[in-house]
C-alpha cells in the first residue's frame, strides 16, 4: 500500500497541479496565486521531463524567450536610470517600486517559457480533472450574474455607459473575462477531440454552456472577442470537411446571436459597442466611449512609434505611461486628462517598452510554436493563440498578473499533451490528459 501511495504522490508531483491552484486562488489571494505559479516554475524545473522539440519548435520558444528577456531588461533598465535619476517617475520612489513590481510580473513568465524553450513539460491534469479549474470560474461568474439579477435595472444602465458588471473577483474584469473565454476554449478542445472521459461528457458540455451564458450576461467584450474567434476557427478546423458542417454552424451562430440579442445586459453592451464604433468613425466625441479613448490611444501610440528612430529595437521600458501622456498633449486629443487611458493593446505595449521587434517576435513566434505534429495532435493550439492575439488587441493582458497567468496556462495546456507521446516515461498512474 506505501508503495502504491508513494507512487500516486510521485505522479501528482509531476504534474501541473499548483499552476491550478495558482488559477483558483488569483480571484481571491494574489500572493497564493503567486506561490503556486512560483511553486509549478520549480516543479517544471527539478520534476519536468525532456521531450523531443523539432526545429522550428525550439526556435519559436528560444525566440519567445528572447523577446521576453529583452521586454524584462527593457524594464529593469529604465528603473535603474530612475534609481540613479529619481524624478524621472511622477512619484519618485512608488513609481520605482511599481517599476520593479512589473518586472516581478513578468519574471515567472520569461523563466517558465525558458524551460519550456528546453523541452522540459509536466503532465497537464486538465483533461482528467477539469473540475479543479472551471469549478472556481463558475463559482465566482454564476454569484456574480445572480448579484446582477438583483440589481439589473441599475447594471443594465450602467452597461449602456460602458461600465462592467461587477465582479466576486479581485481580477480586473477583462482579465477575468479572458480567463473564462480561455477555460471555455480548453474545455471545447478537449470534448472535440474526447480526451474528456465519455462518463464526464454530460457534465462537461453543461458546465461550457454554464460559461458561455455567463459570459454574454456579464458581457465584457475582450472575452467574446477571444470566446467567438477562438471557437469559430476551431469549429472550422474540426467540422469544415463534414457535410452537416454549415448547417451546425449556421445552428450555432443562430444561438450565440439570440444570445446576443435577448440578453439583456448582452444586448445593452451591443447597442454600447455600436454606439461606441460610430461615434468614433463619426469623429465625435468619444469621452464616455471606451473603444473610442482605445482608438486614440493607438494612435497616439503609434505616433510616438513613429517619431522615435530607434523603436524598431528600443523602447522606454517604464516610461511608457509617461511618454504617452506627453504625446496626448503634444496632439492635442480631445480628451479631459482624467479620460486619457494607457494603451490598452498588448502588442502596443510591448513595442513601446522593448521595440517593435519585439512586439512581432512575440507575436509570430506563436504560431510555430504550437503547429500541428504529424499525428495532428495538437488540433486548435494555432487557433487559440490567434484568439489570444486579437484578444490582446485591446487590452495589455501581460501588464496584470491574471493575464500572464492566463497565457502561461495556454502555454501549459497547448503543450502538455506533447509529453504523452514522446515521453519515456508513460505509465497507467501518470495523470495526463
């Protein structure tokens, strides 16, 4: 019996279980969700297995890599000339302690993506105990719209003036919306391609279905964005062959827009999103308009891109924030100062902070990253990076901890099944997909 039960720990140890714990915990304890993410890096370091990484594969990691150590010491520079030249934030010494606090953020990142890059993995759990991570999320989405039903005339208005329906979270609401489109794509790869057990099916599709009301009903639009892309393409790539293909695509797309439509709160947030986009095509004024103050913030962004003859390489670390506010000003936007919001893009972000390069190395990099194998067995990873992607087109999802917690996951979740096949190391006790 010792053995046996010494064995079970052996395989929970090499899995990913504390990158789950660090998934539930972010809602309510940062500092646990940070020991668990600091816990699962230590795991994969000492405990991961070697696998075989073809070329473009080791590539596109190490090249990931590279980008995030040049974003990282982007950062660490600019805090080291504000150390030697305090001023240079607005609020001295905080603003250095902010500094180091992003670059704390961004370290188990670069270091988990540098394992990874080595062909080092952890038997990802997901597919065989899911619950561990969609039962938080639905937990804290299902209080959450029944905290709105309670008080949907008010949220209903405030919806229509772009504000977010709060939140049993101590996730911003983007993030959290991310989140749940991503476990909601996780979940759908893993009942299309059956690696969920037939017994848990049922009980799968009712807990996705779960999400995807939640999410329309606490309808923030980065998570659709990411939730339709995602799941159209994979659909797309699963069923396009199959002659009932379009009529269930047109059957679905039917019920999403009903969705969309008879939602309240959905649809309050549809009527917003029009507005929004016509009142920034019109040149109007976009002070209460959230993808309008976006839209000016690209394009100041872009402007400050192109004005610096080193961005292709360079950029100005933590003094992005900063450099922006100058170019609000030097453009003159019809923006009140209070209305003048930070980037709001990922890739955005990254170029202002470590250059250009940088920005489309991260994002291409990808894309070899998580190809298909020979055995196809990596069904939809293309599809859900290019999700993220546009999903990260409005908002600086690795700017929060949530949201690079939300990408390590993908990392981990798209990857993991590659240790089944090429590990050496496969028993009927590992817990793998």
């Amino acid at each position: 019996m010792w053995p046996n039960k010494a064995e079970e720990i052996r395989s929970w140890l090499r899995t990913d279980i504390l990158l789950w714990v660090s998934f539930a915990f972010i809602h309510v304890s940062p500092a646990i969700a940070s020991l668990g993410l600091g816990g699962y890096a230590l795991q994969l370091m000492l405990l991961g297995v070697r696998i075989e990484l073809n070329a473009a594969q080791k590539l596109a990691g190490w090249g990931i890599f590279a980008v995030l150590l040049w974003n990282v010491l982007s950062l660490i520079d600019s805090v080291t000339l504000g150390w030697i030249t305090v001023g240079v934030f607005d609020s001295g010494e905080v603003g250095l302690n902010v500094a180091m606090s992003k670059v704390l953020l961004k370290l188990p990142f670069l270091l988990i993506c540098g394992l990874m890059a080595s062909g080092r993995r952890l038997n990802t759990i997901f597919y065989s105990r899911w619950p561990l991570a969609i039962l938080p999320l639905i937990w804290i989405s299902v209080s959450s719209v029944i905290h709105y039903l309670q008080h949907r005339g008010f949220y209903d208005q405030m919806v229509l003036e772009s504000k977010p329906i709060p939140l049993y979270s101590k996730v911003y609401h983007i993030e959290f919306s991310v989140m749940l489109g991503a476990a909601v794509l996780f979940l759908l790869r893993g009942l299309l391609l059956d690696w969920i057990a037939a017994r848990y099916k049922k009980m799968a599709w009712m807990a996705t279905a779960t999400l995807v009301l939640c999410m329309h009903i606490l309808g923030t639009r980065t998570g659709l964005v990411l939730l339709y892309i995602g799941g159209s393409l994979m659909w797309f790539e699963r069923y396009y062959r199959t002659p009932k293909f379009f009529l269930r695509l047109g059957a679905l797309s039917l019920l999403l827009l009903a969705m969309l439509l008879t939602i309240p709160s959905s649809r309050n947030r549809l009527v917003n999103t029009l507005e929004d986009f016509n009142t920034t095509q019109s040149g109007g004024d976009v002070t209460h308009q959230s993808f309008g103050q976006r839209w000016i913030a690209w394009k100041t962004a872009v402007h400050l891109l192109k004005s610096d003859g080193n961005s292709i390489f360079m950029g100005s670390g933590m003094g992005v924030d900063e450099n922006l506010r100058r170019g609000y000003e030097k453009l003159d936007v019809p923006l009140a100062e209070r209305h003048r919001i930070g980037v709001h893009n990922q890739w955005l972000e990254t170029a202002l902070q470590s250059g250009c390069l940088s920005a489309l190395g991260l994002l291409v990099f990808g894309f070899f990253l998580f190809q298909k194998d020979r055995n196809n067995s990596n069904f939809s990873g293309n599809s859900i990076w290019l999700a993220l992607i546009a999903a990260m087109m409005f908002e600086s999802v690795l700017e929060r901890q949530a949201g690079v917690l939300v990408v390590i996951v993908a990392f981990q979740v798209l990857m993991g099944e590659k240790i089944w096949q090429n590990s050496k190391i496969k028993n009927e006790d590992t817990l793998i997909n």
